[in-house]
C-alpha cells in the first residue's frame, strides 16, 4: 500500500522543487529528496515529469436527470475518465426538484455517488424556498459535510429562482458559514428571447446562442453579486464565459468584496461559431448554457485567470449522446443542455496556457486544484503536495501530447467537443488515496472505490467576513436624553 514516486520536481501553486513524495495508507506520507522507501515500496519513475495535486472539478453533473433525459455519464465512467486526465476530486451537484426536499434530494444523489471511482463532493441548489428549506440547508451543513448551495437564475418555469429566493438563501447560508454559488443568466430574458427566436422561424442550435446574448449574464452576474453585497456574504460565479460578467466580478473583488469566479476551460477555447456547423448534430452537441461565445470574450477569462479576478477553472461535465439532443430537431429549447470534457480540461488548460505563456505551472495548479480546495474548504486534505494531504496526485508529462478524439476518449459520451485538437501536455500517471488509477495509457479505476468527502463550514474567508460585518452593522440612533429639553 505504499508507492515511492522519484525522480520528479514537485509543482504546488506556492513553488516547484525537486522532491521524491512517498505516500503510504493513502496519505502523502514523505516529500524529500532522495527519500528512502521501503523495499516493498511500488516506484514510479518521474524523471523529467512533474509531481502536482491532483484536479479538483469543482462543477459536474454525472447522470443528472434534466430535460426529459438523464446525462449519459455515471459517478463511475465520469471519475474514471477525470482520472485519465489527472483530475481526481469532483464537486457535483444535487437539485432538487421545486418542492422537493432537499435532504430527500441528497440522499438520492448519494446513492448515485457511491459508485464513484474517485472522491467526490457535492452542492445543493436551492429551487425553492420554505421554513423547511431553511431548517433543511442547516441540516445538510451540520450532519452532511455540504458547505456551498447552488442558485439557477436561468430555466424559467423549471429551477430558476426569483430574487427573493436568493435574499433568503443567501441570507441562511450567511449564518452556516455557507458558500452561495449561483448560475448567473437572467432567466425572464432568455424565455422572451426563445420565443422570439422561435417566431421568428429560428429553430436550429443557433437560437440557443441567439437567445442567451453576452448581455443576460453580464445583468445577472452584476444584480447576484449586488445582492451578495447587500448581506455582505460572500458570492462564487459559476460558468463564466463573457466580458461583462469577468468585469462585474473584477469591479466587486476592486471594491473588496468577497466574489469568486469560475471559467470552463471549454470557453476559453472554442468560440460561437460553432453553432453554425451545417450539420444539425454537430452543431446542437454544443448547445450548453451559458453558450460559447464571440472570440473576445475568450480574452477577458484569460485575462481573468492571468489576473486572479477568476478563480478556479471546470468544465460542467453534462454529457448527452447524438440521439438524446435530438429531441430539440424542431425546436433548439428542447435540446438538452450540455457538453462533455472532464477528462480533457488539464491539457487543454496546460496546452493553451502554460504553453502559450498565459499561466506558470503554478499558476497552472493553483486554478486547476488549489483555489478550488480552499474556497471549498478541502485545503490541505486536497489541494497540494505535502506531507499529511491526501495522497491524490498526478505525474505531469509536459512534453507528451495527444489528439483529442471521441474514439480514444473515456467520456461516456458519443461527441467531443475538442475533437482533433491536439495538445501538449498530459498526465502519464494519476493516483487517487495513494493508488495508481491512471498508468501510462492504463486505467485502473475501481467502481465504487471513491469516498464522499465532508466539506465543513465556515473556510477562514469567513472569518474574516464576520469581523468586518461585525464592525460595520447598522447602529440605531438613540434619542433618549439625560435631560428635559425646554421647549
């Protein structure tokens, strides 16, 4: 149970050394150079590779049930194929439906979970609001290790909530020392969009992107953190693909105040243009939400990234196969929503950025794994390279390449999104709790192996944040006075 990895330099989001890293029982166990192992120990020969923590995808949705179909992807294929690519934790999400209980709702994605292969984790959206979800979201952060809730400005008539449903929850999650993530689209005006697409004869894919302009996220990213700012809670920016919404939350951090950003790395490189494939399958297998978008905005999420106004990088692993998207043939609000590519993320991360100057290697860890585990509270059990962290790590080949395709790929999924490219950069092996689950080509994964990974409240941001709004609470006048006022 123990694997010697030598020869390698160790890259955390701090610094990059030359170390042997030793893990044994599943824990990081030993970082040092010429480390001496047991003779028992399994080597691992990293020799001109580097040894990083492993990614953390902190937005995925394996078999979600969305409509009027459920996502090709399972717990198992989707971590195995996370960890042919050197991701090895995911954050998922349970939705509830509206008036669903929300404990009710976990305890159905829990199940789903435990045929993980790697250690997982999950939000919980709030679609609805009552006392019951209230006492149910304290619930979940006290007895089910959940720190984050998700909000759907979107999907009118389905998930989306109102803004008085993100006061309330806001506000609850404030007091549990929770995270609000939100998925910012203004959802009233992507419905009257739709519907004018669609009179005026716009059918196909291209109405999806026609009827979710740069201008409806830019809107609900800036009223979301706006709220935010109202309680003085902290807000996370899920999905972020336009220059209105990376300028909102750049604005707000300026301001100083607490608002985290994600990017999908499949928005930083594939662009709008897409939608008019004259092919009805290929185009609709891009249709996701937000949709990609005109080339500039790509500038912005990675000036975003470069900046740190952006955080953390996913993918919003939803996957439907050619015969599921097909249910929107004559009308693109009927396709299902959503895109593959966790198990290419890393690389198309390394390859378009560390590659093309855009990130350092540390840089490159810090947005791929590092931020993600310490705004979601999994810092230092996740997130590094260091003796006592999980022993989740992946051997980076920086000079090995590969072409991206759906007839090498692992995805459950009968598209990829970045097929043909070719990128440089490549995890050759990945461990999970100290086992090689990924080897050179190799996958080991194990149906059921991975473990649902509490997520406690109250990250040190917190802290933080309960002082300064300790300090700056509103103060009533007090107009009683020590003597009588003569009239």
């Amino acid at each position: 149970m123990s694997i010697l990895i030598r020869g390698g330099t160790v890259v955390t989001a701090e610094q990059s050394f030359r170390a042997d890293v030793y893990c044994e029982n599943g824990i990081v166990a030993a970082v040092e150079d010429g480390f001496t192992a047991p003779a028992s120990a399994e080597v691992v020969d990293a020799g001109g590779m580097y040894v990083m923590p492993g990614g953390i995808d902190p937005h995925t949705h394996m078999e979600l049930p969305f409509m009027g179909t459920v996502a090709s992807e399972d717990f198992f294929t989707g971590t195995s194929a996370g960890a042919a690519g050197g991701t090895t934790t995911i954050i998922d999400f349970v939705i509830p439906s509206p008036q669903q209980s929300l404990i009710e709702a976990y305890k159905q994605w829990r199940s789903w979970g435990e045929k993980a292969a790697t250690d997982y984790s999950f939000h919980v959206a709030v679609t609805w609001w009552s006392d019951q979800v209230r006492e149910e979201m304290g619930v979940l952060t006290r007895e089910h290790g959940v720190n984050s809730f998700k909000h759907f400005m979107a999907y009118k008539g389905a998930i989306m909530v109102d803004d008085g449903v993100l006061l309330n929850s806001f506000a609850r999650a404030q007091e549990l020392g929770a995270l609000c993530t939100v998925h910012a689209e203004n959802g009233d005006a992507v419905f009257h969009l739709q519907k004018k697409m669609l009179d005026q004869g716009i059918t196909g894919p291209e109405g999806h992107a026609l009827s979710r302009p740069p201008q409806v996220e830019g809107e609900a990213a800036q009223r979301a953190i706006a709220i935010a700012n109202v309680l003085g809670a902290p807000v996370y920016i899920v999905h972020v693909s336009t220059e209105q919404a990376t300028q909102a939350i750049a604005r707000a951090r300026a301001a100083g105040h607490r608002v985290f950003g994600e990017v999908l790395a499949q928005q930083l490189v594939i662009d709008e243009s897409v939608y008019q494939h004259p092919n009805w399958q290929t185009a609709a297998a891009y249709v996701m939400s937000p949709p990609f978008r005109a080339k500039h905005h790509q500038d912005a999420l990675w000036a975003g990234l470069t900046s740190g106004n952006l955080q953390t990088t996913a993918t919003d692993h939803c996957c439907f196969c050619a015969p599921q998207k097909a249910a929107g043939r004559d009308n693109f609000t009927k396709i299902p929503n959503g895109t593959g590519g966790i198990e290419d993320r890393m690389s198309v991360l390394w390859h378009h950025g560390v590659g093309t100057g855009r990130l350092t290697p540390n840089e490159f860890v810090r947005i791929t794994s590092t931020n993600c585990a310490q705004i979601f509270n999994l810092h230092p059990r996740k997130g590094t390279v260091q003796v006592g962290a999980d022993a989740d790590l992946v051997i980076w080949d920086p000079e090995g390449t590969r072409t991206i395709s759906a007839k090498t790929h692992h995805q459950n999924v009968d598209f990829n999104i970045y097929e043909g490219m070719e990128v440089k950069g490549l995890a050759r092996h990945t461990l999970s709790q100290g086992k090689l689950v990924w080897t050179d080509g190799d996958l080991r994964t194990v149906r059921g192996a991975g473990r649902y990974i509490d997520r406690p409240c109250f990250p040190p941001v917190f802290k933080a944040i309960d002082l300064y709004n300790d300090l700056h609470k509103p103060v009533g006048v007090d107009r009683e006075v020590a003597t009588a006022v003569t009239p």
